[in-house]
C-alpha cells in the first residue's frame, strides 16, 4: 500500500503526461456532452411541442366542424322534432364533450377558460333540447345558447393559436438561453484549455530545463554544482545517475590533476639536470667544444627549453582548469590590461608592435590571478602571430544583453588569422591551427596549443564567454565577462 501511494506521489514522466492529455482533454468533452445534452433536450422539446400543436390545431379544428354539426342538429331537431334527430345530437355531443376534454389539458389561461365556458353552454343546450321542442318560446334561447357556442369555439380557437405562438416564443427564448450558456462554456471550456495546457507543459517543462542545465553544466566542467532535478520519477533517477556521473567526473579530474602534478613534478628534477649540463658544456665547463659538438649542445639546450615550456603550459593548463569558485575582488580593467602588456613589454619590443587600448575605467569583480593568466595567453597568443611592425587593438565596450549589464573586450591582431575550417576547434586544448607564422614554423618556435584553451577556461570561470568571429585580416577574439558591481575591495 505505502509503495502504490509512494508510486502515485511520484509518477513516471509517461503517467504524468497521460493525464495531463486525459485533463486537457476533460474541458471541451465535458462542454460537448453539455451540447449533447442541451441538443437532446431542445429536440425533445421541439418534438413535444410541435406533437402537442398538432394535437391541438387537429382538436380545436374537429371541435368546430362539430360544433356546426350540434347546431345543424338541433335546429334539424327543434324543426321536425324527429327522436332519431335528437339521438344523433346527444351521440355527436358525447364526443365532443370527450374530445373537449381531452383539449382542457394541454390548452392554459383565456384558452381554458373559453373551451370549459363552451363545454358548459354545451350541458346547458343539451340539457334544455328536448323540452324545448314544441316549445317556441324555448327555441330562441337554445338557438342564442348556439350561437354562443360558435362564438365560444372560435375563441378557443384564437387563444389555442396564440397560446401556442406565445409556447413557441418561450421555446426560442429558452433556445437563446441555452445557446448563450452554451457559447460560454464552449469559451470556458478553452481558455481553461489553454491555461490547462500552459500550466501542465510549463510543469513539464520545466524538470526538462533543468535537466538541460545539468547537461550543460556538465558540460562545462562545473563540477562541483550537485544535480538535483524536480518533476517525475524517471526524471528524479536520471537527475541522481546525472548527479552519480558528475562525482565520477569529479574524481576522474581529480586523478587527472595529481597524475599532472605528480608527472611534471618527475620531470622537473632530471630536466633541470640536463640544463646545467647543457650549460656547463655550452660554457666550455668540460673543455673546448668543436663546432659540431657546439651545434649539439645548442640543439640540446632548445629542446630542454621547449620541454620546460610545455610542462609550464601544461601546469598552467591544470590551474586554469581547477574547479573552484574565482576569488573575486575589485580589479581595475585598464590597471590589469596595462600590468599585462608591461609584463610583454619585451616581445613587443624586439617586435617592434603597437598596442591600441581602448577600454573603459572601471571595477570589475575578478579573480585577479586567473584574469591575468588569461591576459598572458591572449596577448602571447596575439604577439606570436603578430607580423613585425604590426598592430594589436584591445576595445572595450559596456552593454545589456539577457537582462544583464556585460563588458565586451575585443582581442585583434594583424596576423594570417585562422582557417575557417579550424574554428570549431581552436579553443581545444593542445589543438594547432594549419595557419602558423612563418618565421616560427619550425618545432621549438610552434606553440603548444594550450593556450586559448586557459584563455577559455578562465572566461567560464568568470562566467563569461568567449568566442572567434570572422575578421578580413588577422584574428579576432571577444570575451565577455559579466559586469558586477559587487566586488571586495
């Protein structure tokens, strides 16, 4: 029992949308068996009325052909005083009197009332006929008593009409009622509908969201946000093996990170070793070097340079990609940027390349370590595919987007830029563009490709963005970085 109802409280995603369709669905069927049922009534209505008009029409009809038969009768009677005269009187009276009676039922108001006054004139001419025969002092009130009648039936006549037309007005009436209610809970019937179906898929909605942003989440290495989804039960399960798969990842990073530690750390010993010697021997250390011996110790002094840079970029890479929240204080954009382009003063200078920065002076909230790093390997990046002479803009813009103030900061450079085919790639680590600059094309001068991959890490983790756009000459990075007022000191 507790299992059924803990079932019930927590149903699968296909239950819940079953009845969602079943609840959508109630509405306009409960508004169409309101209009089966308005439908059979004004039917059964219409039928009744219109059976009952009939009746009546046929009744009123024969009551006045026999009223002129009852009075041919009897003026036939009170003429010839034939018995079999007066026979034929009194059956035709009996059946009217049973047919008039028939017609007080259905017939109301002045209609009742003038078919009973004509019933009672007919007890009262049926009553004196016989005795008035012979009589003629007798005639002229039975014949007066007739002429009554006649008068009395044709305004049963007009009433049972106009009764009749008044019925088949309040049947319309009726009709236009129904009809109003009808277009009213047709009306109700879809906007509860539409506010039923809104509220049901917004419902649903909205645990699909959520598991979208898991994803997402996931996604971008965030690791460190459980997941934790609302809605169904399916949903609630996947939500916990999503949340199962972001520990793992966790872990797996984790080992990743000290496997990283461990192995650059293993390096750094014996590689410093092989530069002291390849120093000694470059210095004459050990004795004068011929020109070939010389050739290859400088082959071997680049290589362990080279070496020493890449377990750099890759511990660099590591710390970038470390998992915890930026500690965010206030930074000054302009202070940061020209703190980074002095720290590249020299590669500016042997280059001989200008600087254009334009950004707004203002406080950021930023991890001031990683907003550097950042820096480093953009400007790095910029100055290694640079041309001799050449120009690098930095531009800095304030604006809205998503509800949000942003600080837009545009990286560009004169270099060759990269292929198109490589811009879907050029943020992966360890990933090297076919475009390279051709006075660094060979081995020790390429780069390790780690680079922009720090510069987007850092920018996730400041919860940015950063993005390659399309440039006729060089390339063109733009990070955008949310604009927050809420920074230490």
């Amino acid at each position: 029992m507790i299992s059924r109802f803990f079932r019930w409280r927590h149903p699968t995603f296909r239950q819940v949308l079953l009845l969602s369709m079943l609840l959508v669905a109630l509405l306009p069927s409960l508004a169409l068996l309101r209009s089966l049922l308005l439908l059979d009534t004004q039917v059964s209505s219409n039928r009744l009325l219109t059976r009952r008009a009939v009746q009546v029409t046929e009744d009123v009809q024969q009551l006045l052909m026999q009223g002129v038969a009852l009075e041919r009768s009897a003026r036939q009677y009170l003429l010839l005083d034939d018995a079999s005269l007066l026979q034929n009187y009194r059956a035709q009276w009996l059946e009217s009197q049973q047919r008039a009676q028939r017609l007080l039922q259905p017939l109301e108001g002045a209609a009742h009332q003038s078919l009973q006054h004509w019933l009672e004139l007919g007890r009262l001419v049926y009553a004196n006929l016989p005795a008035a025969s012979g009589h003629p002092e007798r005639v002229r009130p039975l014949l007066t008593l007739l002429q009554q009648m006649d008068e009395t039936m044709q305004a049963v006549s007009r009433a049972s009409q106009q009764a009749l037309a008044q019925r088949q007005q309040q049947q319309d009436q009726q009709l236009d009622r129904e009809r109003q209610q009808l277009l009213v809970w047709i009306v109700a019937a879809l906007l509860g509908v539409i506010l039923l179906a809104g509220g049901l898929g917004r419902w649903l909605n909205r645990p699909v969201r959520q598991l979208e942003r898991a994803i997402h989440q996931l996604g971008e290495g965030r690791l460190t946000e459980p997941v934790q989804l609302q809605g169904p039960r399916d949903l609630l399960q996947l939500g916990q093996r999503l949340d199962w798969l972001r520990q793992r990842l966790a872990a797996l990073e984790d080992d990743q990170a000290r496997v990283l530690r461990h192995v650059s750390h293993e390096l750094k010993t014996p590689l410093a070793s092989l530069r002291e010697g390849s120093a000694l021997l470059a210095e004459d250390g050990v004795g004068e070097l011929s020109a070939a011996q010389r050739e290859v110790v400088s082959i071997l002094q680049q290589n362990t340079l080279l070496l020493q840079r890449r377990i750099e970029d890759l511990l660099q890479l590591q710390a970038a990609a470390t998992r915890h929240d930026p500690l965010r204080r206030g930074v000054s954009l302009q202070a940061a940027l020209e703190a980074a382009l002095q720290r590249h003063a020299l590669p500016l200078q042997s280059r001989q390349l200008r600087v254009e920065l334009m950004v707004p002076d203002v406080q950021l909230a930023l991890d001031e370590a990683r907003f550097a790093m950042l820096w480093d390997n953009l400007l790095s990046n910029a100055i290694r595919f640079s041309p001799p002479g050449g120009l690098i803009r930095i531009v800095g813009t304030r604006l809205q987007q998503e509800g949000r103030s942003w600080l837009q900061l545009d990286c560009i450079d004169q270099g060759p830029g990269v292929d198109p085919q490589d811009h879907a790639r050029i943020f992966d680590p360890f990933f090297q563009g076919q475009r390279q600059p051709l006075d660094r094309a060979t081995d020790a001068g390429r780069g390790s490709g780690v680079g922009l991959s720090i510069v987007r890490e850092c920018v996730l983790l400041h919860g940015g963005r950063v993005r390659l756009l399309a440039s006729a000459q060089g390339a063109h990075f733009r990070i955008e970085l949310p604009d927050d007022h809420d920074a230490e000191p």
